[in-house]
C-alpha cells in the first residue's frame, strides 16, 4: 500500500453535521475537559469566590451608611443599589481565569498538541470560555445567597431577575474573550493573570457599580455612563428592582436603554475579541 | 516520487534569527530519518512546519503525500506528534487524556474510550489509568505522550527530542516501543542531540546546524566521512610524551595530535587490532609507561564535530526560547 492510498483512507472521515457540528464537539470536548481541572484544582474556584463575598461584606457594612442613593443614606438601600455591582465585577473576572488557563495551556505545550491535531479551530478557545462560563455560573449562585443573607431582595419577579442574571453571564462571557486573547499574547500564566486583573479596577471602579455616578467630575461621569460595564450593572438594577425610589436615570443612551446597551456591548465584545483571538491562536506559538 | 516526508528549501526568519535557512528532507515511507544537531540548530522549528504549527516563509513540504501548506488540516489526520513541546494535561487522567486525543481526532466516544484502553494496556499504563497525569514518573509520562500521538496509528509520525530528560532505563524502554512502531511500517522522523539515540535508532541522519542540513547520510556513511579509525594513548608520565608521539608517528597515516594536559596522543590509522598490538609491544620496548590505549572508531560525537567544529551538546541555550 502507497502512503497516498493508506492516507486516503483515513483522511477525513467527515462526521455527523459537518462543520459546525465538529465545531460544537471539539468545543464541548475542551470544555468538558476544564470542568474537569477545575474539579481537581477546586482552590481556584474557592479563591474566585471568596472575593466577591468579601466585596458583598465590606462595602455593604462598611460604605453602606456613608453613601447616598437616592437621595438617602440607608444602608439597607445602598445594600440593595450595590449588589448589581459586585455580580458584575465579579463575572469580569472570568477574563483572569480564560487568559491565565490558555496562557497555561501553551506554556507547558498543550495548545502546540492541540494545534496538531485536526479539531476545529477556535475550539480551545470556545471551550475555554465556556467552562469559564459554567464557573461564573456557579459562583454568581452563591454570591446571590450570600447577598440574599445580608438583605438583597428582587422586587420585579424572578423572570425579570432571571434575564438581569442572563445579562450578567453574557458580560461574563465576553470578558472571557478579552481574557482569551490576553493569555495568548503574554503567553506566562503569572501575566495572564496579573495582567487579565489589573485593568478590570478602573474599569468596574470609572462605573456606576458601587456609587453613583451623578456625583463624578465631568470627565469620568461621561466614562462611566458609556463604559460597557455600567450598561450590564444598570440593566441588572433595573432588572432585580434595584434602583431606589428617586434615583436619577442620567441622560446618556445607555443609562436609559441599559438592556439593549449591555446585550449591544456583550455582543460586540465577542465578536471583535473572539476573532482577534482565534486569529492569534492561528499563529500561536508555545 | 517524493517521500512520506518531504521538505524543500524551507526558510523560516524569527526577528533576526534565520531559525532555517533552505532546509531540505526526504524521508522515504517506513523509514527513520534522525534530525541530529544542537539545541538552536532549527531541528524543532522543522518539526513545527512539518507538523502545520508553523509557516514557512519559504519552501514546500509534505506529508504522507499531503501539501502541508495548502491542506493542513488534512495532514493532521495522519501524523502523530510527540516529545518536548506535545505535552499532556497533567490534571486528566491517562485514560482522560486519551479519550480527549481520541475526540479531537473526530473518532466517535465509543472508538476513543476503546482506543484509549488498548493503548493503556500496550503502553503499560493500565494500573495508573485513572490517576491524574500529575502523578505520573518523568517516563510514565512520556510513555502517555507517545501514546496520545498513537491514537489514531497515523502513517507519519514526529517526535522532538522523545528522550530527553528520561534516566537510561526508560529511554532504553522508549526505544524499543519506537523499534516497534517502526517495523509496523510507521515513516518517522526524530530529532535528538543524542547520538547514540540517532546510531540506534534511525536509517538516515541528517545534520543540521544554523538551519541547514549540512550533512546527510547514514550513520556508517557519515562516520566513514570523519576519516577511520584513531589510536589514543594515555602516557603515564609527562616525559615519554615526546617518546610515545615519534613511535605513534611511525605506524600511524597522519599527524598526530598531543593533548599535554592529558598526556594524550592521538593518530590516525589503517590496521585495526594486529596493528595496535604492534604499536604496544614497540611503546613497551621503548619503556613508555601507559596509562590507557585504545582503538577508537570515529563516534557520531566525533562526526559531529568534524562538521560543524563543535560538539553537539556545548550550545547550552535551549531551543525552546526561539519561537
């Protein structure tokens, strides 16, 4: 037998759906395979929690009280204003994980073995994203108890709570592209990590996550009312019933569409990241 | 018609580094080629266009009859990559690992879990199948390397520097599951700063250096280019180095080289064992005292540098940091 004949009968034996059916396999294929890590390395999903409810704890006692929102210093409603805030700061840190993971992944060569193999491109990526989405899931679960403990309730009806938490995954998902295409430039996992956090302070900070942001100078009012961030935290108050009696709704379009802000940003967050990085995976070298 | 591997004029530039130069290959079906040279030679960055994670800037390749520039993604369906940079994830189990390989080759759950069974077994990993790959020896693990590139019994399969790293005994186990493969008619190709991995293990060799292949030819091939056969001598003491050299002189074919320091003496010749009991009894005659004489036939060690004017292993900077 020829090496022709013996290749053609095992090149591609094209399975069940084509394409995108190979697609969706090789995706779930790698994010079955990172539910599994984070199952065995369970730390990184204690310690990805265990901020956030510092967060929920801290500014809840000690900010509530000191801030107004509404027009009102009670703390029980600043304890309800902030906790949209804090599940949306803390679905961005899905950006750490995915870059720290890939940037993993091709440091101790995984990604050259995966790159030899004939899977669908932009699988490692998608299934990356998608296990980070499984864990952003289960952390925002627990995150909502904790704040249900320390006095958070929903007012509009748990479909429109829903959608709010809906929003917040597909922030999370987003910012997990982000994370992508972080972890495949720095390529060390200590970078991905350092360098997937620090940005995401002014970002969730320069936001109307935890005050108001009528209060701002100028400059940084306007940021914040078009940061991306703040659309997804304004859609989830409005969502969860969260916006105190009296609470100015600013001016700018996305303060007052905050639904259709946050879907448009989440959705072109992920069309631009996700092809730049599958893009640079493409080219990736370990 | 070319072989299962084939590489033409390959060139390929990282920043101002010319990793290769016109690097041509020709390895024809069933057979092992061995890349030997030093770490920084290009003999990874080969394998990395010959396996689709890199692009020439130049050149053609194929494999197992296959365009690698134009069908990459055919090309992976019949290679197997294995060694330094194929790793495993040490968080899944072997059998994990495997049945992942398996799904990602586009074999169906059934075939990947039964697959990875039968190489489990083969591979004498069966007891630690369902332990994290963490967990395993240095030679656990390459032996789960090799068995990821095997999953689908490619044609062709690559393997970077498949020993590296591993104590003699399980390179010696390594060795012989690759003489396995091999007469199962599996073309390969391997790269190693091993000699002796590349004498043992390959048909033909192919040196490379600065990004060419600056010699090629079989192990016996290559060793006769060296020249033949030398006789070295270890004089006992510093004084009967002059002595030593002029007999050495007489009955050798060309100069000979004096290492002082070691009181070595080293010369060329034609006349094997009859010749160096002559050289013995006439150095005893002229009372020099040895320390150690011998017969050395040219090593893979000594061709190496006889072509490239250094040994294979002085370049300490690791491969590796080149992208």
């Amino acid at each position: 037998m020829t090496v022709a004949e013996r290749t053609a009968r095992r090149t591609p034996v094209p399975r069940r759906g084509g394409a995108v059916g190979q697609s969706v396999r090789d995706s779930l294929v790698i994010a079955w395979r990172n539910l599994i890590r984070m199952v065995r390395i369970p730390e990184v999903v204690v310690f990805a929690l265990i901020q956030p409810i510092m967060f929920v704890v801290l500014f809840s006692y000690v900010f509530g009280g000191s801030i107004a929102v509404g027009g009102s210093t009670k703390p029980s409603l600043y304890r309800e204003f902030l906790m949209a805030g804090i599940f949306a700061q803390t679905v961005t840190f899905a950006t750490a994980g995915a870059g720290a993971g890939i940037a993993d992944d091709m440091h101790k060569g995984l990604v050259d073995r995966f790159r030899s193999l004939p899977m669908a491109r932009g699988a490692v990526l998608t299934g990356r994203t998608l296990a980070d989405l499984v864990q952003t899931a289960l952390t925002l679960v627990v995150l909502a108890v904790v704040a249900v403990i320390v006095g958070w309730r929903i007012h509009d009806g748990v479909l429109r709570a829903l959608a709010g938490f809906a929003l917040l995954l597909l922030l999370g998902y987003a910012f997990s592209w982000i994370g992508a295409l972080i972890g495949l430039s720095v390529r060390t996992p200590e970078a991905a990590t350092s360098g997937g956090l620090i940005w995401l302070f002014p970002l969730t900070f320069i936001s109307n996550a935890f005050v108001p942001s009528g209060n701002m100078p100028t400059v940084l009012r306007v940021i914040a009312e078009w940061n991306p961030f703040s659309a997804t935290v304004q859609a989830a108050r409005e969502l969860f019933g969260n916006l105190p009696p009296g609470y100015p709704v600013p001016g700018a379009w996305p303060m007052r569409h905050p639904v259709w802000a946050s879907l448009l940003w989440s959705v072109l967050i992920i069309a631009v990241f996700r092809w730049l990085s599958v893009r640079k995976y493409r080219s990736a070298t370990g | 018609m070319p072989g299962a591997i084939y590489a033409e004029g390959l060139v390929k530039v990282f920043g101002e580094v010319r990793a290769l130069d016109g690097v041509d290959l020709d390895v024809p079906e069933g057979t092992v080629l061995g890349l030997l040279g030093p770490n920084g030679a290009g003999k990874t960055t080969t394998v990395r266009v010959l396996t689709t994670l890199v692009r020439p800037e130049r050149g053609s390749a194929s494999v197992a009859g296959i365009d690698v520039l134009e069908h990459p993604d055919a090309v992976r369906h019949s290679i197997g990559v294995s060694g330094q940079f194929a790793a495993v994830d040490e968080y899944l189990t072997g059998r994990e690992n495997l049945r992942m390989v398996g799904r990602l080759y586009q074999l169906d759950g059934r075939q990947a879990k039964k697959r990875a069974g039968e190489l489990l077994d083969r591979f004498h990993l069966a007891d630690a199948a369902d332990r994290p790959a963490k967990t395993y020896s240095g030679g656990m693990r390459r032996r789960l390397d090799l068995a990821a590139a095997l999953v689908v019994s490619p044609p062709v399969m690559f393997m970077d520097e498949p020993t590296t790293g591993l104590d003699p005994r399980n390179r010696q186990q390594l060795w012989e599951v690759i003489e396995e493969l091999v007469a199962g008619g599996t073309t390969l190709l391997l790269t190693t700063q091993y000699l002796e991995e590349a004498d043992r293990l390959a048909h033909d060799i192919a040196v490379v250096d600065h990004g060419r292949v600056i010699a090629r030819g079989t192990s016996d091939q290559l060793k006769a280019r060296t020249g033949g056969e030398r006789v070295e001598v270890v004089v006992h003491r510093r004084e009967h180095i002059a002595t030593a050299g002029e007999v050495l002189r007489r009955f050798g074919d060309g100069a000979t080289a004096v290492e002082e320091h070691t009181r070595r003496i080293t010369v060329p010749v034609s006349g094997g064992a009859r010749l160096l009991a002559e050289i013995i009894r006439e150095l005893d005659a002229h009372g020099v005292e040895m320390d150690d004489i011998a017969l050395r036939r040219p090593t893979l060690d000594d061709v190496f540098i006889a072509l490239t004017g250094h040994a294979a292993e002085a370049e300490e900077e690791r491969e590796g940091t080149v992208p």
